[in-house]
C-alpha cells in the first residue's frame, strides 16, 4: 500500500530538518528554495513562495501527488541568516506565501475528491504581543507589533483563520509555539543569551573565530530582570507535527494550539545565569535600541533592532489545551521541560569549555 504523501514547504529550514526523519511512514515532499542536507528519503521540489507563480505550481503538484496533508512552515525567522533584509521581500514569502498555499490547497480540494485532509501552521507566541497582562490563551487577541516577523506572524495567522473555512474536507492546526529552543537552534533571542556576533561583516566573522561573546544589553530596572519567559524544545514540536499528522483528522475545522515546554517559565535573570552571558545594563530602553541600531548596522549583530519590546517584556502562554489535546500521548510528545530545552540550546559550548 501507498504511502500517504505529506508535502512540507520550508523543509530546508531548522524545523524541517528536525520533522524529515520523523516522517518515515508518509512519502515526503519537500518545498523550498534550495535543498535540505539529509540522509533521509524524499523528493525536492524548488519553489518560491514569495513569487505569484508558485500558486499554480504548488497546486499542481498537490493535485498530481494527491497529497493528504500540508505542513507550512517556509518562513523568513532571521533576515541576516537567509539574506533576506528587505520587509516588503519577506512580507511577500511569510504572508503572501502563506495565502498562496492555502489558495493552492483550496484550489486542489475542489478538482479532486481525496484532496488535502490536514493542514499544519507554526505561528509563533510573537504574534500576542511583546508585553501580555497575563498568560495568554488561545482566545487573547493578537497584537504583535514593531518587529517584522512578529508581524508577520500575526498577519499569516489571520490568513490561516480566515481562509480555513474554504478548505473543502481539510482540518487546519494553527500551532502557536513559544521561543524554540535546542542545541540546533539559531534565532536571534538565543542568539542574544549565546552572545554570538552573528552579523555578516569581516569584523564579525573575526570576532566568531576569536570566540568573543556580546554581551546581553538590558535597561536598568529589577523588573526587566524578572520577565518570564518560555521556551519548547524543536525536537518537540516536530514530534506535535508528526503526532498530528498520525491522527485522524478533527472533526472542527480550525485547531489552534499554544506550544510551550513543561514545567515554569525563566526568568530572563536566571536565563543570563545559565547561558553564562554577560550582562550590561543601560539607562533604558531607548538606550538599548541605539546599542543595537549600531550593532545591526555595523553588520556585528543578527538581533534586530525592532527586537526591543520583545526582548524588554513579558509574554508567556497558557498550554491547558495542549495537554487535553494530546492526553496520554502529552510526555511522549513533549519531552523537555522549558529549563531543559533552554539549557539543551548550551550543550555543546559547555562540552567544548
């Protein structure tokens, strides 16, 4: 018997490398620009999102395969790592993109009788805002702001909700996840603990290969200190991808669910505590966001500047759902707790120290 194709866009990315050896009972058909570096099975198939003709060619592809699930996860997280600097370009890949593959799946549900049974979305805890009121559940309104892939986020969420109900047979799982962590992760808020000059400049590169380490730059105030925060491990929320698609679809239309490890958030002090940072305080956050302006434009740091809110507030989530959602099936899936997988992220610059 067949193997049920499972055509996952962005496959080339952190995410998609950790989910691709997961999959080993579905036909896997990876989506991106350029391919990922596997041992594992499975066909590439090149593709920009960011183009108005990759709608077609998607849909085509999801007509001929017939395939049974979409896992969207094609998304500009970190503009120096990819390259891709300007918003208007990434707006184009994360949120045009993510309408052009919901428009591709609704276009091959309606030609063909055994279309696409489940689409799969990672949001991201960014799209609530930088500074919640308190834990937020999966009914708190989204209100991102200032930093593009937050945004972004929160744009291509909405796409996802508002379009969901034209997905004839499909069940859609928006998976809001909280900071990914691990020791294969690179985004920029580890990369702040990490304090890794990760900008593109020849100064930077220097500084890599001299092991130097930015300091974390935080405004003055106790309270900047106590921010809580979460954080979910990849290798689980690629076991919440496979979990999902190795179940029968739901019978609602739209599943939303926040991601987090278990246990209790960090605190950013205790977080600087075990990523054993540096740690500059400066008057306030005006301050901190010349330091990074310079640091951007300098091409020493990848963190962007419009990171402040995000990096100076407070925004943990309420998991309940998730725990129902997946029931028995919960430790199996999520493995790590939010201090572990935090610390998992700093395994390998200890074995080396």
């Amino acid at each position: 018997m067949a193997k049920p194709v499972v055509v996952v866009t962005g496959i080339s990315g952190n995410l998609g490398s950790r989910l691709l050896p997961l999959l080993g009972s579905f036909s896997v058909i990876g989506v991106d620009v350029n391919p990922p570096r596997t041992d594992s099975e499975l066909r590439f198939e090149s593709m920009d999102l960011g183009q108005e003709s990759s709608t077609r060619a998607l849909y085509e592809l999801l007509r001929d395969t017939h395939a049974y699930a979409v896992v969207h996860l094609a998304f500009v997280i970190d503009p120096v790592r990819t390259g891709v600097l300007d918003v208007e370009r990434m707006w184009q890949i994360n949120v045009a993109g993510t309408a052009r593959v919901m428009e591709a799946v609704t276009e091959a549900n309606r030609s063909t009788d055994d279309g696409v049974r489940q689409f799969i979305f990672p949001s991201s805890v960014s799209a609530y805002g930088p500074n919640l009121p308190a834990p937020a559940t999966e009914e708190s309104p989204l209100a991102a702001h200032t930093l593009p892939y937050a945004i972004h986020k929160k744009q291509s969420d909405e796409v996802v909700q508002q379009r969901c109900t034209s997905l004839r047979g499909c069940s859609v799982y928006i998976l809001r996840p909280h900071i990914f962590a691990g020791a294969s992760v690179q985004n920029y808020l580890m990369g702040c603990f990490h304090g890794t000059p990760n900008g593109k400049s020849e100064r930077a590169q220097k500084m890599r290969e001299e092991g130097k380490r930015l300091p974390v730059i935080l405004p003055r105030g106790q309270q900047y200190l106590d921010n809580k925060i979460q954080f979910v491990h990849v290798d689980d929320m690629a076991r919440l991808v496979q979990h999902i698609l190795k179940r029968e679809p739901e019978t609602q239309r739209l599943t939303v669910l926040n991601v987090a490890g278990s246990g209790e958030p960090l605190t950013f002090d205790r977080c600087i505590q075990m990523a054993q940072a540096k740690l500059v305080r400066v008057p306030g956050r005006w301050t901190m966001q010349q330091i990074l302006k310079a640091g951007w434009k300098l091409k020493i740091s990848a963190i962007p500047p419009q990171a402040v809110p995000y990096m100076t507030g407070e925004y943990i989530m309420n998991t309940d759902r998730l725990r129902r959602f997946l029931g028995p099936e919960y430790e199996h899936v999520i493995r790590y707790t939010v201090t572990d997988a935090f610390a998992d992220s700093f395994r390998g610059e200890k074995a080396t120290a």
